[in-house]
C-alpha cells in the first residue's frame, strides 16, 4: 500500500467579537491563519509550524516565502515553494500578541505589530531577525501595520491609542503622528501603487492619505459606515478599496485624486445580513475581481464588483476543532465540530456549508448513518440526539434528550439509535427511547452491524449483545484491549470487529505516557483476531472500514492515521502528522472503492489522502 495528497477543504478564520480579523491575498489567493494553522485554499497543504495561536499571515512580494505571527510575539518565515515548507527563520520580536506584519516590496524586510510589553512593533530582516529600524510612537497596541511597495519606503501604523503613526524607511524610523480617527485605529493599508493608503477605525470613520507624505487627502463622509470599520483592502489598480464593518455592510471606495477629494464617496453598499454572526470582521480584495469579506460566523463572503447586491457566494467551514465524521447517501460527508456546528462536504467541487436548522449548542461528540434510509444522527454536548436529512442538507425539526452526557452513538439495522453516555446506554427510535440500560460497567464506545451491538468498557472489555426491538441481551464478552476502548467499528460484512483503546502506561502520570492499541476481533466466532495492530502512541479516536472489509483505517491523538490489512495482518501503512493536534476522524470516501481516505481533527482541515492498495 501506498499514499499521497489529494485535497484538502480548509477551516474558515477564526473570528473575536470585536476584533479586527487579517486576512491576505496572494494574487488571487486569499491567505488567512485558523488556530495553529495557517491557510492558502489554492493549495493542497496547511503550515502547521506555529505551537501556539496563529493571528496572521502574509506571503512575501516575491511569492517565495509567507511570514506569518503568533500570540506570543514569534514570527516564523517559511517557504510555499514545494511542499516541505521549510523554515527560514524564527523569531521572537515582541513579549505578547502580534496582529499584524507586512512585507516591504523587495521581500526583504518585516515590520510586525501588536501588544508588546516593552514595545509594540518591530522592523527586522527577514532572513536574519536583525533590525531594520525602530517602530515607535504609539502608547497602546498596535492593529495594523502597512508598507509602501515602492522606494521611498514609508510605512503606517494603526492603534488602539487613536493614532496613526507614519515612519520613512528604510531603515524605518519615527516621522510623524496622524491624529485623524478619534476611536481606535482598526487597519490601514497601502495601495499597491503607494500613492495613497487608507485608515478605518472605531469612529466609523474612513480616511485617504498622499503614500510618500502621510498627509491627509480627504475623509469618506457621504452613505458613511454606521458601526466600527474593521478593515479596508485595496484593488489590484490601486483605483478601489473595500471596507468591512460592524454594521454588517461592505462598501466599495473610489480613490479620486486629491484635486477632487470633495467627491471621495462610496461608490457601492453590499448587506451581508443582521446581527453579530453577520458583523464583518476583516477582507482582502482577491485577484482582479473578487472581494472577500469575513463574517463574525467565519463564513467568507464573496462579491464582485459588477453585479448585484448580494455575495455571489458565501464560503462556509469550520472555526474550531472538528470532533465526529459520517457519511450520507448522497456523495457527501459531514463533520461535526466543537462549537456545535455540523457541516456537509462535497468532494466534486471540494465545498463545505454549514447545515441550516437548530444545530447543537456545544461539541458535537458523535454521528452515525442509518444503512437503512441514509439518515444521519448526532449527539451533542448539549444532550441532545438530532436528526439529518439523507441529502446532509440540513437538521430535521425532530430531537431528543438524552439522560447523561452522549460519548458514542450507533445504529442499528431497524433504525434504532443506540447512545452510550455517562453511566448510562439508550436506545432511540422515531425521537422516541424505547430502552435504557444502567450496566455496571462505564461504558465507552458503542458499534452495531445488523442486530448485534458492541459496547465498549472503561473495563477494557467489548460486550456484544442482541437488540431484539425491544431489549439487548448479552452474548458474549470480549477481552484484549489494553485500555479503556475509545471507538469500535464493524468492518461491513460484520465478519471483523476493530477495537480501539487508550492505555496509560504510568497511573501517576498518565496524559505524559499513553499508547493505543487496535484489536482485531471475529464476533461471530466470538473470538480474538490480532493483537498486532500496535503502532499508535495514543487514544485512538476513530475508526472506517472499506467497503470490502479488507482494511481498517484508524486515527490518533497521535497525529497518524494508518491504515490496516485483514490479509496481511503485519503489514500496514502509516500516515505520519495526518492531523497537527490529532486526528478526530477518519472516513474512506465510496467505502474505499475510489481508493481516497479522509482525515480530519484538531486543527479543523480536512484533508484527502489518495491510497494504493498494491496486490
């Protein structure tokens, strides 16, 4: 067996009530960070190098190299040529959050920004960390920063302490103060031909500056913002920029020559919606044509210029871990995610959308798909079992309470859904329960093929059991896992049960020293298979099998997935860093028959691994 990239669906920004969000864009690309990650959608790869929250994120000028920041004050700058993304440097420029760097227009020189203890910015060499000049002036954090393309250098930036500082570079120094704004300084931004930049703040206020003197050309005043400006974006002509708003709105700005500045006005208003998950946080103008804006709900939101009045499409993907995976009828795949939310993925067109209706309020801890009508059910954090329509379009009116917190869900061939929860398993069929079991055991995990149920133990046993519609009766007990059993899964023929556990090496130090073991079981034979698949160092958090249950795919805490062969029980084929964080999912699209496997977790992406299986 073999193995390569084939995708990947990217997370969507994470978004701050209140916050500015950066977004970039190289050509027509757009660039954002989400969690430890950070993103180009026009790739098939994710950066992952950053140990702690990413903020931002800017590919240099030469399209060589993107530095990107994070909440502790470090810059990492790395390669996005090839996919090895090696690193060019690291380094630690503040002592707190950076919000915002900029590249100047020889890709040579960084001048990064944000909420330092001793100092708020910082200008250095990108391949050396050495200074290039002092970022001084301001007495609060720093939201943006801005350099001008072209020699002479001159660079702004952007505060909470209401002010525009301007520097001539380079090396950048101090040249004067812009006291324009009267509220905080969310984004400026220099047009790419330098001969103006642009600042939006807190005052709702939009404003034009001359690129070389940092004088004021003029101020927006006519169909003006009624909410906090969270960024502006320019046009590739230097002709247009956009702004994003608290108000909900984006507009569009015509940047007229300074001898006509009493006719600066927006040229065009786009509603986005009402309410906070519909306030735009941040944008980047993408290519020739295309305007991005981000949602408070993370939803990116495109528009073009040229035609009408509403986003010409909307972009939809997880803002959080992503925590259960399932397939539907359709050619679909849906994920659940820590924040509650469920989203459908389409693999033709590499799109995701968030389900309409009531979802969950809190982690989604499970899905399962009826085999008997392709309907999915989830559970959630919020103790609730919730119905999904076959199409993965949306959730359907019906749900039910569960009695304890949900761990696991199953279901059975009559369409009873099976929950196993805190102390407690339940049994649910047409939003009704129709049985409830208080086993001395804790249960874990829970599986079903046919009538046959497995039920995994915090006892490091599997019990099997047969659901007669009205009651389950014990059959048989399984022994081999090493640890509490954290997923099981039937291969389709129901001939294999896989079991998967975590076992703690040390009792007194067991989140330092843990491995995870996956055990083969025949439970029609009522017997152990293998002990053999051993590989993992971690919780095993999910499990898929092919269509033709000739292999089982497994996912980690680990960060690996690998991939099992029931033929050939000692060969198998490794995955390494499948998910930064931890693998959460696994999924083998057209039950492995296109050969393609998805993997999915901490991080949010979703990733596609196309596999080989060799004779």
């Amino acid at each position: 067996m073999s193995y390569k990239k084939a995708g990947l669906y990217p997370p969507n920004p994470v978004t701050t009530r209140g916050v500015s969000t950066k977004l970039s864009s190289s050509k027509d690309k757009v660039v954002y960070t989400s969690g430890r990650t950070v993103l180009n959608p026009g790739l098939t790869t994710a950066y992952s190098g950053h140990i702690q929250n990413a903020t931002v994120a800017r590919i240099s000028p030469s399209g060589y190299y993107c530095a990107s920041a994070d909440v502790t004050g470090k810059v990492n700058v790395w390669d996005v040529v090839g996919e090895d993304q090696v690193l060019k440097g690291e380094y630690k420029v503040i002592s707190g959050r950076l919000n915002d760097l900029a590249w100047d227009g020889e890709s040579k020189r960084i001048i990064a920004v944000g909420d330092g203890k001793e100092k708020f910015g910082s200008a250095f060499m990108f391949d050396t960390g050495s200074s290039t000049g002092e970022i001084i002036g301001h007495s609060k954090v720093v939201n943006a920063v801005s350099i001008r393309q072209q020699r002479p250098f001159r660079a702004a930036t952007a505060g909470d302490d209401n002010l525009i500082v301007f520097h001539s570079g380079a090396p950048y120094k101090y040249e004067k103060t812009i006291k324009t704004h009267t509220k905080f300084v969310q984004d400026v931004q220099y047009a790419p031909s330098g001969d103006h930049f642009a600042s939006v703040g807190s005052d709702f206020k939009i404003f034009l500056y001359d690129g070389k003197t940092g004088d004021t050309v003029a101020e927006f005043v006519e169909s003006p913002h009624k909410g906090t400006v969270f960024a502006c974006s320019w046009s590739p002509d230097s002709k247009s920029f956009i702004t994003s708003s608290a108000d909900c709105t984006v507009k569009l700005c015509k940047s007229i020559p300074k001898r006509d500045a009493q006719t600066q006005k927006a040229v065009a208003t786009w509603t986005v919606g009402t309410g906070v998950n519909h306030q735009q946080v941040g944008n980047t103008w993408s290519g020739e044509s295309d305007l991005v804006s981000l949602s408070m709900s993370g939803d990116l939101n495109i528009f073009d210029p040229r035609t009408g009045d509403k986003p010409i499409r909307v972009l939809s993907a997880p803002q959080r871990s992503v925590t259960a995976i399932a397939p539907t009828s359709s050619e679909t795949f849906l994920t659940g995610t820590m924040d509650g939310r469920v989203y459908a993925y389409y693999p033709s067109t590499l799109e995701s959308k968030v389900l309409e209706g009531v979802s969950h309020s809190n982690n989604v801890s499970g899905l399962a798909t009826s085999n008997k009508d392709g309907t999915v059910y989830s559970i959630g954090y919020d103790d609730h079992v919730r119905e999904i329509s076959p199409d993965g379009a949306s959730f359907l009116p019906a749900s039910v309470s569960t009695a304890a917190q949900p761990k696991s869900i199953a279901v059975a061939e009559d369409s009873t859904v099976f929950v196993v929860e805190i102390d407690v398993v339940e049994a649910f069929r047409s939003n009704q329960k129709v049985f409830e079991t208080k086993p001395s055991y804790q249960p874990s995990a829970v599986a079903a093929s046919g009538s046959l149920i497995a039920i995994g133990g915090e006892d490091r046993k599997v019990r099997l059991n047969e659901w007669d519609g009205k009651a389950l009766k014990e059959v048989a007990v399984l022994e081999g896992n090493q640890g509490t059993v954290s997923a099981l899964a039937f291969s389709p023929d129901g001939k294999y049960l896989a079991s998967g556990d975590v076992w703690c090496l040390t009792s007194f130090a067991p989140f330092l020293q843990s491995s995870g073991k996956l055990i083969l079981f025949d439970p029609k034979e009522k017997k152990l298979v293998t002990t053999r698949w051993a590989h993992h160092s971690a919780r095993i958090n999910s499990l898929s099998w092919t269509a033709d249950s000739a292999h089982c795919a497994s996912g980690s805490l680990d960060t690996h997935v690998y991939i099992w062969s029931v033929a050939k029980l000692m060969k198998n084929i490794p995955i390494k860093n499948a998910g930064p964080g931890g693998v959460n999912g696994v999924l083998w699209l057209d039950g492995g028959k296109s050969g393609k496997l998805v993997s999915t977790g901490y991080d949010g992406v979703v990733r596609i691994w196309e596999i080989t299986f060799h004779a």
